[in-house]
C-alpha cells in the first residue's frame, strides 16, 4: 500500500511504532521529505522521531536498494564505525516496502545547508572527509552480506546499456548514452575507470550531499543516508562523489548565458576558488582517517570518478525531463574534460596542489 502523509500515521500505530498517545497529545508532525523514494519525517516532542522510506510503485528503478538500506542499517550492530555514520534501523517491512529508521533530529541536509551558507565550511567539510576516511578503513569490504559487481557505479557501464535496458526511454537519455557510447573523452574515460574499478572496500556508493546530513554546532557531526547502493567496491569512488558535489554546486550557481555552448571562457572563476579551503580540508580529513597506500594516484583516480559521477548527474537531471537542459549538456562535457585531463582539473577546478596528485 503506498503511504501517504496521513496513512502514515495509521501505518506506523498499526504497527507499533508510535502510540495514541502521541498522536493525542497534537506533538506529533510529518514531513514529506519525498525524492526518488517516498519520506516522511515524523516527529513528536521529547521522543526520537522517525524516517520513513518507501518506494514509489512506478519506479522503474525497482528496488533491492532498500533492503540494501535496511540490511546496512542493521549492520550497525556489528560495526561501531557505521552505528555511527548511518541512522539506527528501527524495522524494515518486506511485505510493503517499507524501511523505518531513527530520524537525524536537528541535522540539515548538506546541500540545503550549503545553498544557506553559500558554501561548505573547512571544518565541515574536515568532518566529512574524516567520516568517510572511518567508513573506508574501519568497515570491512564484505559487511553484512555487501553486495559486490556494478550496482555500485553503474555509470561506468551506462555507454553500453542497450535501448531496451535504459532505466527511462526518453530521448534526453538515449543521447546521453550516445555520448557516453561515442564521445571520445567520455567512452574513454569510462573504459578505463571500468577497468581500474577495484573492490577492496565498503563503500557508500552515491555520495553527494543530499546523502549527508549535517549538525553543525559545536563540533560538526556528520551522518550518511541513503544507503541503496552501498556495497564492496573503489574507496576512490566514494571520494570522487564527494569532489563532485562542488562541480556541480558551481555549474548550478552560473547563469543560463554562461551554459550556451558559444560562451566563452567558461564563468565564475572565484566561486571555484572560493571553495579551495574546503576542497583541502575534505582531502586532508579523507587521508588522515583512512591512509590511502599512494594517496597522489587515489586522488587522481578519484577525480576522473568525479568526472563520471558528473555524467550520472547529467543523467538524473535529464530522467524527469523532455530534453537535454543546457545544465544538464555542461554536466555532461565537464564529465568528459574532468576525465580526458585529470591533473588539470586537480589543479584548477579542485584547487589541489600538483604534489596531492603526483
Ligand atoms: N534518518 C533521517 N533523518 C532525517 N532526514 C533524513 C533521514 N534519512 C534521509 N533523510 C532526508 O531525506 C532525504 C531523502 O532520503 P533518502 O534516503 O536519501 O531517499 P531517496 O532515495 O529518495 O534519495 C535525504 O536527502 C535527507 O535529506
Ligand atoms: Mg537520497
């Protein structure tokens, strides 16, 4: 049964997990936080809330991802690392889809709390990175049953997804395809990430900052949701969704002039340097927590990741779109540039030095 926000209420005292009294006594809100997945957010005075999370019925993206999500969950009984990192699993309903967890009260989304700030603080972005750099060391490759193979960064192998396989038949998504397919940079840049692809460790598998929830005061505490594609797989991966997020957070942030194809020299120049301090204290947190062997050749696989983890962006902001925005065609070549030079895009779309990548 699909829940709504009122059938939600109802759901969660049929079973349990609430009781009359929270409702009576009014405490009790709920929050559509829907995206891909149906969420509610409920809360009640003096008493940890809950997030609820179903799939919707027409996704065509059919969901082993979320008891994915619950199995992770419940891994944090196993690992302190991840009791950490992932909000605590309070049931998982097979029958209904449905996955109910501990509700992050007083965190903020990263990206929401990025857009406010106008950017990601060092010392939040250090908190991330030392996060991330924990999962990576501390959490072993095949825990709780990982799932290994392409799920992980299916982007890897979107080029060779033929018609009938593609997740949304629109033309938007078949001409990104056939980029990836043919453009030299990218079907390039793909074959050879493909080819690197290790799995020598756990990880989150679509870190961006909706993913990361953040309490800033005092010290930043940083929590990772969403956990449908984690599994055994690149630790570089993970850190190229992370140096993604500014890509994208710049190309988002430049007017529309600045997108046509005939623009020149491409725009806003000082917002990526404005993000050089946290793009180095994400990096320098990341490699203190979990000690990359050859931290030049990590960073420098995980910015042509990046510059993948670009194209899946491209991707998802065509799915629910006729054609191809102009956002989504600079996503797209940004993708390709970041993956074709990765040393330049190091230096000059990350701010991080020539000897971080040598
Ligand atoms: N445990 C939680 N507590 C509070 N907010 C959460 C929690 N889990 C997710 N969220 C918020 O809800 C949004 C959607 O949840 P998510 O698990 O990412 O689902 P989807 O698969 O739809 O992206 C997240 O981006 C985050 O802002
Ligand atoms: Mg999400």
């Amino acid at each position: 049964v699909p829940l709504d926000s009122r059938t939600v209420v109802d759901y969660l005292l049929e079973r349990g997990a609430i009781d009359p009294g929270d409702v009576l006594d009014r405490s009790l809100t709920v929050v559509d936080r829907s995206r891909r997945n149906t969420c509610f957010a409920v809360s009640r005075d003096d008493r940890p809330g809950l997030f609820v999370k179903q799939p919707r019925l027409d996704d065509p993206h059919e969901s082993p991802g979320l008891l994915r999500d619950a199995t992770l969950a419940a891994a944090g009984e196993s690992s302190a690392v991840l009791a950490l990192l992932a909000p605590q699993l309070r049931f998982y309903d097979p029958r209904n889809r449905v996955l109910v967890v501990e509700l992050l009260a007083g965190a903020e989304e990263l990206s929401a709390h990025a857009l406010r700030a106008g950017g990601v603080a060092p010392a939040i972005a250090g908190a991330l990175g030392r996060a991330v750099g924990r999962l990576h060391a501390a959490v072993p490759a095949d825990v709780a049953g990982a799932q290994t193979g392409r799920a992980t960064a299916s982007i890897l192998w979107f080029g060779q997804t033929p018609d009938e396989r593609l997740p949304r038949q629109t033309p938007a998504i078949a001409a990104l395809r056939d980029a990836a397919r043919h453009d030299p940079d990218l079907s390039r840049g793909l074959a050879e990430l493909r080819e690197e692809w290790r799995s020598d460790a756990f990880v989150h598998g679509d870190l961006k900052w909706e993913n990361v929830m953040v309490t800033p005061e005092p010290e930043p505490v940083v929590h990772l949701v969403d956990w449908e594609t984690s599994g055994a797989g690149d630790a570089a991966w993970d850190v190229g969704g992370l140096l993604h997020a500014y890509l994208r957070m710049w190309v988002t942030s430049l007017p529309r002039d600045a997108l046509r194809p005939d623009a020149a020299a491409p725009a806003g120049g000082e917002a990526i340097a404005a993000a050089a301090p946290s793009i180095r204290a994400l990096w320098s947190g990341y490699r203190a927590a979990a000690e990359p062997g050859r931290p030049g050749p990590f960073l420098l696989r995980a910015v042509r990741y990046a510059g993948a983890r670009m194209l899946q962006t491209a991707y998802e902001s065509a799915a629910y779109a006729r054609g191809l925005s102009p956002q989504a065609v600079a996503f797209a070549q940004l993708a390709a540039n970041v993956m074709a030079r990765p040393a330049q895009a190091a230096r000059a779309l990350f701010s991080l030095p020539g000897d971080a990548v040598a």
